[in-house]
C-alpha cells in the first residue's frame, strides 16, 4: 500500500508543477511589453483649411409682377422664356395702363391670359436674371471670421457634376439666434451657365486659413497629457522614445502644423495598435492617444 500512496503523491507534485508552469507561461505573455514603435519622419509641407456652407442657387434680379388694384389684362406682349429688356411692355390694361420690365430677363411663372380680370395682390409673372445667380448661405458667428467681400469661393453644384468659382457679395450686418446660436447670412455671387438651374443645391468652400513652409506631422502620433497638452514620442539618439511636449497650429484633418518642439526631417515613434500583438501593452501615454489634433 505503501507504494501506491507515494505513486499519487508523485503524480499530484507532478500536476500541481506543471499548474504553476502554466500559469506562470502565461502570466509572462498576458503582461510582456513588446515595445513595438513604428515611425514618421516630420516635414515642410503647406496646409490650407477651409470652411463649408451649403444654400441653393438663386436668380441676383427678380421682378415680381403683383397687381395693387383689380386690372382687366387687354393684351399680353411676352410669352414664356421670352427674353426681354428693361422698358419693354409687358402687358397692357383695359384701361390702356402698361406694365413695363424694370430689369433684363427673362419671362417667367406667367399667370394670367388676355382678357382675364385679376384681384388686388394676385402675381401675374416673373422676369428673371438667369445670367446673375448668387448663393445664399447661413453662416455660423464663429465661422464669420473667414468671410470677406470679394473673396473668392469655390461652388460645386452635385445635380450637373460642375465645379465652379464665385465671389461673396453681401454679409448681413445683424444676425439672427437661432437655438441658442447666432448665425449670418451671406451671398456667393456667381455667373450663370446653361447647365445651371435655379433652386439647385450647392456647396461653397472658402479659404480659412493657410500655413505655407511649416514643420508638419500626422495628426494620428499626436498624444495629449492629462492637461490636454499635446506631445510625441522623439527619437533619442538610441532610438528609444522620447516624450516632447509640441505647439500645433492650423491642421487640415490629416497633417498638422507644428510651431514648436519638431524640427524638419525629425523621426517621431508612435504606437499602431493595429499592429500590437499584445492588445494590453500600454506604451507611454497610450491610455490618453486622440487623433482630432490640436490645432489654435
């Protein structure tokens, strides 16, 4: 009996070693830092922002025929999309009263027939300027910085595939709250084309800011303190990372401007989770990694 007591007890030392074997293996995988950087190197590059606005296009000259007093239209002298010049008859009353064009256009939204006798405030046509469109857009008061009359503006217009330059003309003076927000409304001048109609959508970009020249790095290395301080890791002259608080300036949603803390053709370290082979290892300021940079 002896024999067999100490064969059980051999087995369960044996097991019980190969338990703290185990755990220990893989205490040691669960908790390793495998240091493993991948790098960028910091260059000169420009960066330009730009600030967006959606609106649709509208005819710049529109004369809108309203009636003041009970008329009886005798004769009617444009038809629809006849082209006319300011001064031309328009219509002509039982009374002999004309209506003349106050602009260039063209004859549009006609809404009444020879003979017919139209009420007080009833709109009889239209005469719109399809070469003068313009855009008006609601801009936001803290984006009103960027507007300026006579800037250039670049429009897209999505339903023809057409981009096209155009020009901000007015900017309101007085805004109007909205939800708590003061927004302002201004007009992107433009000229009009044969593929262009009025009502379409469009899109206007402006020039907000520009950096020409500038030390410049993805914005995906950058890392922020505690404090919201952004910093990198540098590369020390070992190769080993080396923690450097910066001072960003303007970025673009990819780059960044850097003013201070980088110089050209420096190589930063950053950690590409993607490429961790242990998802815990938490490289220096990893817990705190953003990616939405830090421009002023």
């Amino acid at each position: 009996m002896v024999p067999q007591r100490k064969s059980r007890a051999r087995k369960w030392i044996i097991l019980l070693v190969l338990l703290v074997v185990t755990v220990a293996v893989v205490f040691y995988f669960v908790n390793r830092n495998p240091k493993i950087y991948e790098s960028v190197k910091a260059k000169t590059a420009d960066i330009t922002t730009y600030t967006s606005f959606s609106g649709n296009i509208e005819s710049k000259n529109r004369q809108s025929i309203i009636t003041e007093t009970v008329i009886q239209v005798s004769d009617i002298y444009v038809a629809e999309g006849q082209s006319v010049k300011e001064g031309d008859i328009l219509l002509k009353t039982s009374t002999g009263s004309e209506i003349l064009a106050d602009i260039d256009g063209e004859a549009a939204n006609i809404n009444v027939e020879e003979n017919a006798v139209i009420m007080a405030g009833t709109k009889l046509m239209d005469i719109v300027d399809y070469n003068k469109l313009q855009i008006n857009v609601r801009v936001d008061e803290y984006d009103i910085g960027a507007l300026k009359k006579g800037k250039e503006a670049e429009v897209k217009i999505g339903a023809v595939q057409k981009e096209l330059k155009g020009k901000i003309g007015k900017i309101s003076k007085e805004g109007v709250v909205m939800n708590g927000l003061t927004y302002f409304t201004a007009t992107i001048e433009l000229a009009g084309t044969e593929e262009l109609r009025v009502g379409m959508s469009a899109e206007v970009k402006l020039v907000n800011n520009t950096a020409k020249g500038v030390v410049t790095i993805p914005m995906s290395v950058i890392e922020f303190d505690d404090s919201n301080t952004p910093y990198v890791l540098k590369e020390d002259q070992k190769g080993n990372p080396l923690r450097t608080e910066i001072e960003t300036g303007i970025n673009n949603g990819t780059i960044v401007e850097v003013k201070k803390g980088i110089s050209n053709g420096e190589t930063i370290l950053y950690i590409n989770p993607d490429n961790q082979t242990n998802m815990g290892f938490r490289g220096p300021g990893s817990a705190n990694n953003r990616t939405d940079g830090g421009s002023d």
